[in-house]
C-alpha cells in the first residue's frame, strides 16, 4: 500500500531555532502518523531536508512512498538528480551533507516518488506540517541539531 507523507520544515531565523513536521497516512487514510522534532539552532533547509528523513526513518520497511513537500531545495535535488552528482563528489563542499548522506541511505530503501507542493497555499496536509513544524520550533524542548553545530563549528 503506498503511503503520502506531507513535510516541512521551519526556522525561526536562518539559522536560529527551528523545527519539522512529518505526516505519514496510508492511502486508504486508515493510518496516520504526525511526527515533529524542534532544535535550539539549524536552518530552514535542513528541517525541510530532515522531515523527509525523518518520515522514510518511521516507515517498518520498504515501502512506496508518495512526498509532498513545498521546498524547492529538497523536491529539486532529488528529481533534477543534483543529489546523485554530489555524491560521486563525496558531496564536497556541499552545504548539509550529513543529512544528504543519511537522506540517500534510507530514501534508497523505498520506492519514492516527491511532488512539489505550494506552500500556505491551503492545502490541509502541507497547512499540518506547516503547523507541526512551527510548533516545534517553539517548543520547550528544543535538542542540538548536531549536524548544524558540526558544520558552523568546523
């Protein structure tokens, strides 16, 4: 059965806090899953490029898998295949990496198809994410988004 994740990402500043949100459903909407995770410190591209992560992370097993996602970053990456040739480049100086990295190793268990969507557009599974991703980074319970404290420490 395919299963339609909705993502997004946000920061509050770029960098600054920010946060994700993930819905998982199955296609027969028997199954819903809402994931969301805030951090003290990261940027917009990373949340967007995390929710995706995050959501392939949750699924049992392989899986097919449709992603709506309103980031350009993300969507164009992958369809356009830019992510392929920074990685027979070992992905040097490319921006995000080790979640480029951790993307390409689960994103190849499944069978993944992304579509763009517009964002604040009213959609009600992007508005979810939205929301999720927003709430979480106001959250309380923020956590280092270590990949980004790597990056702007190194």
């Amino acid at each position: 059965m395919k299963i339609v994740v909705f993502t997004d990402g946000s920061a509050l500043g770029n960098p600054g806090p920010g946060g994700y949100g993930a819905i998982l459903e199955t296609e027969d909407k028997k199954y819903k899953k809402e994931l969301a995770q805030g951090f003290i410190k990261t940027t917009n591209n990373r949340m967007e490029l995390l929710a995706v992560i995050v959501a392939l992370e949750a699924l049992k097993g392989p899986s097919e898998v449709l992603i709506w996602s309103d980031s350009k970053y993300v969507v164009d990456s992958v369809e356009k295949g830019w992510v392929y040739g920074w990685e027979k480049k070992s992905f040097k100086n490319r921006v995000n990496s080790d979640l480029w990295i951790r993307f390409l190793k689960i994103y190849r268990k499944h069978d993944v198809k992304f579509k763009w969507i517009k964002g604040h557009a009213g959609h009600p599974g992007n508005e979810r994410a939205d929301q999720l991703a927003v709430m979480a980074a106001n959250s309380k319970y923020l956590i280092a988004d270590e990949g980004y404290e790597n990056i702007s420490m190194g």
